[in-house]
C-alpha cells in the first residue's frame, strides 16, 4: 500500500531535505573514497557528538555550532518555528504546504488504517505531538529562528576530479525539523531549499486515483523517528557530501577542535 511505498522511500526524504549529492552530474556513482569512510566513522561515533551538533564545510574551511564566522552559513526562517505550533492539532487536520485535495485523502486513509511501526500503529497523535516537540526543541542550537544552508548544485561543477568539495552532517532531529518547517509552509527568507521546491512541485495536478508518493515518504520518516527519538534525544548522523578525489581535510579540521 501507500504507506509501505512511503516507508521504502524514506532514505528519498534525507536526499531531499539536505540536498545531498552522491552522484556527480554525469550520473555515475564516484567509487568509495577516504573521506566517504571517514563520513561512516563519524556516524557511528554519533553518541560522542555534543547534543544539538552539526558540520557545513561549503569549501576548505568548516563550521559548526559556536566556530567564528557561523554567520557565513546561516539562514534565517520566514517564521519563528514557535508560532506554527498552533496550525498541528491532534489529528493534524492542516499541512499548509500540502493542497488539502491532496493531503485530506492521505489523513483519513491514516486515520482509517494508520501505519505499522515494529508492530504498533503510528497514530495521527503520535505524529502531532512529535511534531510539535520538535518546533519546540531548537534542535540547531541557534535560537530556533536560523538553520545552517548549503547549496550543493555547484559542487559537482566540472565533473568528478574538480569538483568542489562540500559536506554537510546532520542529525535525525534536525532533519526532522526541517522537514516540518517545511511541510507547514515555513521557508528561509533568501534562498528556496530543494525540498520547498519538491513538495510544491510533486503535490500539485496529482491525477485523480494517484497517490503522492513523496508525501508518504516524508510522512514515513516523522512516523519513524516519533517512535525512535525520545524528547531530547538527536539521533543518528546522516553525511552528504560532492563527489571528489578522496579527501579527509574536512574531518582534520573538525578533529582539531
């Protein structure tokens, strides 16, 4: 069914979200280098991250939460998160981002057979009360207001080997709340995200039996982590970076500090 579709999909949300880039313009997957390993290790030591950590390296130089110069690097929502608590009610009636022809038949098929999640249902209450923790938690450490930005589409301009070299780190809980800003409508003030462009394109003109595939993907993903994310707790580490010449500068710096 849909919601099966949308959890197969749910890797799809990070890609969109972050706008990570593991394929270079030409289409071809660039082999396992250094630095995509030295990626693997910071994830899986995650739990020895500070709580509300991040990494943008848009070039050689990298910043993180309190590095000099942040400012580079953030930018400031439309809204403070804080005033969209009010448009998630328990059963989530509204997504403003979503048309509701479309996001009404995606509510009542969840209320009438809500998604299974290692054997229990995720109701739409789950999903509210997840949703509104996370507005609530300034999950980046900056005031709730700014997110750290990067733009990929340059990176892999002039093919693999001259490729810039971008990374970017985030945690569950930061994706998730990118997600939701986005899904109520919140955009950055300078700059139109990957994912903002996604949902307004793929949920418009959806043909009459169709269903919105890229909905359920993003749906599937809050689902999740309402069940495996405890208040307070950031998760997992998701690593995007461009494709390059193997490369661990970016981790050096990181480790120096």
């Amino acid at each position: 069914g849909a919601w099966s579709r949308g959890a197969s999909l749910g890797l799809l949300a990070a890609g969109l979200v972050a706008g990570f880039v593991w394929l270079s313009r030409e289409g071809h997957q660039p082999p396992a280098t250094s630095s995509m390993d030295g990626a693997n290790r910071l994830i899986e030591e995650a739990q020895f991250t500070p709580a509300k950590f991040w990494l943008i390296c848009p070039d050689a130089e990298c910043f993180w939460p309190g590095k000099s110069g942040n400012q580079r690097i953030l930018q400031s929502f439309q809204q403070s998160p804080w005033s969209l608590l009010h448009l998630i009610d328990d059963t989530v009636s509204t997504l403003p981002a979503i048309p509701q022809a479309v996001w009404g038949p995606v509510r009542d098929s969840w209320l009438q057979r809500p998604p299974i999640f290692k054997g229990r249902p995720v109701m739409l209450q789950d999903l509210a009360g997840f949703m509104r923790q996370t507005l609530r938690s300034d999950p980046f450490g900056t005031g709730g207001m700014m997110v750290p930005y990067l733009d990929f589409r340059e990176g892999g301009a002039g093919g693999f080997a001259t490729s810039v070299k971008k990374v970017v780190a985030i945690n569950h809980r930061q994706l998730a709340f990118l997600v939701i800003n986005v899904l109520l409508g919140n955009r950055l003030q300078a700059v139109q995200t990957g994912l903002n462009a996604a949902v307004t394109r793929c949920n418009q003109n959806i043909l009459p039996g169709r269903t919105a595939d890229n909905l359920h993907s993003l749906l599937s993903l809050l689902a999740v982590l309402s069940r495996e994310r405890a208040p307070g707790q950031d998760g997992a580490y998701l690593v995007g970076q461009t494709p390059g010449p193997a490369s661990e500068d970016w981790r050096s710096l990181l480790e120096e500090q």
